[in-house]
C-alpha cells in the first residue's frame, strides 16, 4: 500500500498479523514469527501483500465418481480420479458432524475465519510439549488447503501441487485470506458440508460418503458414533491411522475421537468408555475404478470409447475423459444382465481364453439399436500368459481397437435383399456345380468407375451341383449360386445397402468385388448383429449404441440417446429376406438339423431365422440368428496372442481338436450361438415374421434411371415418373461436387413402386490411410489386387 494507507487499516493489518504470527509459529515449524518482530517485516509491505490477495474464493467443482448402470439399474462399475459422492448435510449423519467438530474445531460456529482463542490454545500447548500436538487450523482454513490442492492436482498443476502444501509464510496468508472470503460468502453449514466432502479418508475414500461406504459398507446418513468417530480421526492422517492396514493405530485414534466428545458433552463418558472397548467393525468394500473389473468389461469399454467420441459431452477427447472420471455422472446404458451372463458363460465355455482363437458374441435389439450384450473368451487385463488382453474384438475399430474378421457368407444376405429389391424373383434358379469359373467383366460395377477384370473360381464348401432357387441356394449356403445372384443385381447395390446397415466399408478399391458375396471385408461381431437386426425391423437400420440416457451428479438429464434410424430397404424387402434366412433355423436348415439353433419358450417354437458363414481359409466361423427383438452375432476366429489372424484347423480349442473339417459356422459357432440364447429364450416373445408379400417373392423388374450428378429434386421427380417412390439418406464422399446426388439405392432395376434410397455427395474425398492396411488411398481408385480372382473365400457352412 502507500504512504496515504489510513491509520485503522494499517491497525487492522496490523490486528490480522498479530494472529497470523501466532498461527505461523503454531503451524509452520523453523519460521515462527514472534508479535514483537512484526515492526520488522514492515506492516504496510504485509497489508499490501493481504491487499493483493482475491477478495473472493472460488472452490469450484468438487471430482466426483461416475457410476455406469445396466439397463435395470444395477452397478456395472464406477470411473474416478477421486473417489467421491457428494452429499448435502442433511444427508450425513448427525453423529458425524459432531464427531468432526469436535476432533478438529470445537468452536466452529462461535468464530470466524480464524479461531483466536483454538489457535492461541493449540499454541501454549505445543510449546510446552516442544512440537505441534494441537492443530491450530479452523475448518474453514483446512477447507481451503485442501481445496487448493484438489484444484492443483485437477490441473495437473506441479508448481501449484507444491505451493498448496509447502511451509511458507505467503502460503498461510494466502489461506488466511481465502478463509475470510470463504466465512463472509457461506453459511457455516455450507462450509461444514463441503469440508466433509473435500477431506480424504484414507484408502481411496474422498469424501465421508465414499468413506461411509468402503469402511463400513452404509451411507453417510446412517453412520454410528463409533463409525463416526473413527471417520473424524482419519482427516488428521488417513495413511498413518489407516485402519485396513494399521488397525491399532485407527483404534487408538478413534477412542482419542470419543474421549474429545465425551468432554465436550456430546455423548457421555459411559457411552464412550463403552465404544472404546469395541471393535473397528469393519466391512471394507472395495471400490471398482474402470472396466477391469466390471461386470461387463468390454461392454464397459466400449460404452467409455463411445462416450469419449461424443462431441456433447466436450469440446475435446481429453475434456470428455475428464468429465467421465471426475463429473459425477450417471450412466445408464442398455445392458441387459442376464444376457450378458449368458453371453459370457457361452464364449468361455467354447473358447478358453489361451486358445489361440476369439470368441465373441454381440446382441442388438431391432428397432432401437440398443446393445443388449458384448462378450468375448479374452478375459480384459494384462497378463498374456492367462489370456488377457485390453483388445475388444466385439466392437469396429472405430469405437475399438481390433481390426475384426472376415465375416465369410454371412455377406450373402445383402446380395439376398438386393436382388429382392430390384425384382429378381426368389423362384430365380441357377445351374450350379461344386466348382465354377465367371468372368469378372461380367458384373456390374458402381456407375463411373472402371469395370472388372480376369476371371473369378469359386468353390462350394460340399459337393453340392444341380439347379435351385435362392431359397435352396441361402440355405445350403451356395457359393456358386450367389456368384451367379451377383451377376444379375451388380457390385455396387449389394455394396451400398451393406454400408447404409452398418457395415464398415470405407474402401471401394479393395472391398467392391465380385467376391464381396462372400465376405470381403473384416467386420466386428456388433457391425454384423447390427446389420442383421435390420432385417429383424423390417429393413430399418438403427445405429447401434450402448446409452440410454446420462445424469449428472445432481440426478438431471443432460443428455438421452434416442434411437437414430432409417429405412434402408423396403420392408417387403426385409420380409422376403426374413421368409428365406428361416430356412435355416427351421426344418430343412442344418442349423435345426444339428439340433442347436431352434428357440423354444413354453414348448412352443420362437421364429428365428439366421445365416452361416465361414471362410475360405478357415480363419473364422460365424453364426448370425435373429428373431423380431434381437439379433445376435457369434464369431469363432482364429488369432494368436497378438490378435493376428491364424487359421482354425488344427487348434486345440476348449480342449478339443479342431480338424479343418469341423471349421463351419453352423457346426462351430452354431453352438456358441445357441449356448448364448437358450438361457435367455423364455424372455422373448413369440413373435413372428410378417409374411413375405407374393408379388415380391415372383419379382417384377423395372429398369431404374441413373440420376448421379442429379439436384435432389431433379432425381426425385425423374424416379417418381418411373414409378418408384423416393427417400433421402446420408451424405457420402463422391466425384459429383457438394449437394448433388452421388447415387441411388438400389440403382439398376427394382421392384414396381419400390422405394429408391438417394445418397447426397458431400465432394471427393481426400487422401487417407486404409483403416485395415494402412496405405494411402487414392479416392475412386480402381483395380485388381491381389487375392481377387482367386478362389472364393466364403465356404458356406
């Protein structure tokens, strides 16, 4: 301050530093400043130095623990940086708050910021005892160190983290100061209430709740005055009166606790003599921080990926993070336990989690996208030699960190509803033999880009030959039959209508081949029970999710995750691919044949329908079943300890050998699949299919007009005045410029009034690693790379 500084603020400076001497001399031990050397520090240079400090103190938000829910409301885990609930005061026990005022500030409401008369004690005391005995802090200046330090280590702050805890004279100021903003903005409850919030406990335990429920397994309202008083004595040192690991200590610190109280007159002395004689009583529950040890590690983890991949919850990944760790949150997801038991008890029962094989099943409800179950035979952590691993192979490599597997026939499903849509007649038979040549240039390519080239031999997984139709060639899986399906409906529709179900195909230049029938691309079980579960809904497609709906940590809503779905084929398309894909599960099928697929509830048959694949090297097995309320994914793969795929013939797998022979998704996943529902089937309804409409099934064809490069509303009424009605999907990259249409769904021919799908272009995409490969990637780029024209790689079965 200046020389003009009035002579009764100097005064009140002068007042302040007479206590903050005797607080520096009771606290900070070598730097004691005695009253009469006050003169020489220079009292004007000391009221500057209060005068700069804030007159205010913001204590921010308190770090408070995130809980992740199933779908009933039962704990899956918590994400903490600090172990903390918050809870108000009048939610934490009265014999609570006695016992801490007692132990640490008898006087708290009788005075201010500082308790002269408490300090001026604990002074006189500590120097006849030569060293601190008694603590000379009120709880509000014990209030703001700790606060200080929450913030530094929330900041990551070393420089702050230091400051906050070091043995200064500017640093008692600073808190004396903060102590005073603190007592003239709140109430003293208030302060009470957060101070009993912010205190650590030991162990891990930020706050009393979290401290009520780790020690003693009960909330802080109902906290004793035996569990209260060892709470109060663990503030002074929560690593030193520990009581999990120094008991004695604990026990001798609580009783110090209840003698205070029994002086004070909050209990009688009887009382305390008597709790001094108990037991700790301990029922110590341990805190569960992250997925490790969740009760869905997996499904836990791809809830926390697709969280921190919401640009809602913060502008960055890092600020995402933070929130779900130290937000306090609510996460309700839409997990369903009891699925999720069954789940998990299946793919440890047929892959054990040192087999040098993956098993995983994934379970979407139709109609919601809700992610029901993910479970996989890698159990989550970080021992190699047991089979753990922190890879989720159930999720895409966008939200995960696996590349999947080829997914084998299983693609066949999507050339099925193609051909539908375009009016190709399910009755369409095909000459087939167990093995057959095609000429690439054969099939159709997307509209402007190069056509194929060579030739293309595909074998059938048994010695099947003779003519039938698609739902003789679906159900006995026929790789030569779909061959020669693909012919008719093109690459490029097939192609699409996968992506608009979900199906991760960003690369044209080696994912749209005529061998895309029988499964080109590697897939992850969720993409696939996604993209199923679309023809369970009558050919709506709805984006897979794992949240419901979040609360932060006063129980407000501040985000629901609704539903995102679109109708991506007609749903006579979908009937007719349900009617087909039936042939599997029922009579006929080998799926009901080997006698594990069919879904019974009260003796009664639940219509199901489903689709095998396996491919042709034998690294992975897939059996994908669906019902009109949930469609689930099963994959066998075969990958050794690092993840890389290895083939599944010749593996000791759950203890049995497996001969190349055994590899089919009917024989192999089936089971698994099978093994994952039947627990489960007597919640599901009996529901059925919607027939299939017979104009559909005998197909009429009508050629579709090419409206690429097209205004929207120039497609729109060229394709109404060809009969078809028309609907609008998402943008995609292509050549066209911004705004103009890219293509059409399906886009050669369609049933008559079909309903034509419109892809916006968003321009030409850029140059960009191949999520699978890693090379560049030149967009539109065309050709024939290695692996395409060779045998095909679906193997049926």
């Amino acid at each position: 301050m200046s020389a003009q500084v009035p002579p009764s603020r100097v005064l009140s400076h002068l007042g302040v530093m007479a206590v903050l001497a005797v607080v520096l001399g009771v606290v900070v031990a070598g730097i004691a400043i005695p009253f009469a050397g006050i003169a020489g520090i220079g009292a004007r240079q000391v009221a500057k130095t209060v005068d700069d400090l804030p007159a205010a103190f913001d204590t921010g938000t308190l770090p408070q623990t995130t809980r992740i829910l199933d779908a009933d409301g039962n704990l899956i885990t918590t994400l903490y940086d600090q172990n903390r609930v918050y809870r108000p005061l009048d939610q934490i026990s009265r014999n609570m708050t006695q016992a801490i005022v007692s132990i640490e500030d008898y006087r708290f409401y009788q005075h201010g910021a500082i308790d002269l008369k408490g300090t001026l004690r604990a002074f006189v005391t500590n120097q006849a005892n030569s060293g601190t005995v008694q603590g000379g802090s009120s709880i509000t200046q014990q209030l703001v160190k700790q606060t200080l330090l929450t913030q530094a280590e929330e900041s990551g702050d070393k420089a702050a983290m230091k400051a906050a805890t070091a043995d200064t004279y500017s640093r008692k100021l600073k808190e004396l100061r903060y102590a005073i903003a603190l007592e003239q903005a709140h109430s003293k409850d208030w302060i009470l209430e957060r101070y009993l919030n912010t205190a650590y406990f030991g162990d891990g335990a930020y706050g009393v709740q979290a401290a009520a429920r780790h020690y003693f397994d009960v909330n802080s309202n109902q906290l004793t005055v035996k569990q209260s008083a060892l709470l109060a004595g663990l503030v002074k040192n929560p690593t030193g009166y520990d009581p999990t690991n120094f008991p004695d200590a604990a026990i001798a610190r609580r009783n110090v606790v209840l003698d205070r109280e029994a002086q004070l007159h909050v209990i009688s002395s009887d009382e305390a003599d008597a709790l001094k004689q108990k037991k700790l009583g301990l029922n110590v529950q341990s805190s569960q921080n992250g997925c490790v040890n969740s009760t869905a590690a997996f499904f836990c983890d791809y809830v926390v990926n697709y969280l921190e991949q919401d640009s809602a919850l913060g502008s960055t990944v890092d600020a995402r993070k933070k929130l779900l760790t130290s937000g306090g949150l609510t996460i309700k997801t839409t997990l369903e336990m009891s699925n999720q038991k069954a789940a998990a008890t299946s793919v440890a029962n047929h892959v054990h989690a040192t087999d040098n094989a993956i098993g995983a099943v994934a379970e979407v409800q139709p109609g919601t996208g809700d992610v029901l179950a993910l479970a996989q035979s890698r159990p989550m952590g970080t021992d190699t030699k047991k089979g753990q691993t922190y890879i989720n192979y159930t999720i895409p490599q966008e939200v995960g960190n696996a590349p999947g597997f080829q997914a084998g026939s299983t693609f066949k499903a999507f050339v099925l509803a193609t051909a539908i849509t375009q009016g190709i007649p399910l009755t369409t038979t095909f000459s087939n033999q167990p093995t057959m040549t095609f000429n690439q240039s054969l099939y159709a390519n997307c509209p402007g880009s190069p056509p194929f080239v060579g030739t293309w031999r595909v074998g059938n997984s048994t010695i099947l030959k003779g003519t039938m139709n698609a739902y003789v060639g679906t159900r006995e899986s026929v790789n030569t039959y779909f061959a020669q399906l693909e012919q008719k409906t093109g690459v490029c529709d097939p192609y699409n209508l996968a992506k608009s179900m979900g199906v991760e195909l960003t690369d044209p230049s080696v994912e749209r081949y005529p061998t895309f029938t029988l499964g080109v691309d590697n897939v992850s079980p969720l993409e696939m029970a996604g993209a199923y579960a679309t023809f369970g809904a009558r050919g709506e497609y709805c984006t897979p999710h794992p949240v419901s709906e979040i609360l932060d940590s006063a129980g407000n809503s501040i985000k629901t995750y609704s539903p995102e779905c679109n109708q991506v084929m007609p749903e006579t398309t979908a009937d007719a691919v349900n009617d087909v894909l039936r042939g599997v599960q029922e009579p006929g099928g080998f799926g009901y044949q080997l006698g594990h697929t069919e879904l019974t509830k009260d003796g009664q048959t639940i219509p199901s329908a489903g689709k095998t694949g396996t491919t042709q090297d034998g690294k992975s097995v897939w059996f994908m079943g669906y019902t009109p309320q949930i469609a689930t994914a099963a994959m066998i793969a075969g990958a050794n300890e690092k993840g890389q795929p290895v083939p599944l013939g010749g593996q000791t797998i759950a203890g049995n050998y497996v001969s190349g022979s055994q590899v089919t998704g009917s024989g192999f996943a089936g089971p698994m699949w099978a093994d994952a529902m039947h627990p489960i089937q007597n919640s599901l309804k009996i529901e059925d299919f919607t027939k299939p409409d017979p104009t559909v099934v005998k197909g009429v064809q009508m050629p579709i007009p090419s409206v690429g490069g097209m205004s929207v509303s120039e497609a729109t009424s060229t394709l109404e005045a060809a009969g078809f009605t028309v609907t609008t999907g998402s943008q995609v990259t292509s050549s066209y410029s911004a705004g103009k249409v890219a293509y059409s769904y399906p886009s050669h021919q369609a049933a008559s009034g079909a309903s034509i799908m419109l892809y916006i272009s968003s321009g030409p995409a850029k140059h960009k690693k191949h999520k699978k490969s890693g090379r560049t990637l030149t967009p539109g780029g065309v050709g024939n790379p290695a692996g395409h024209g060779s045998p095909g790689r679906g193997r049926g079965r």
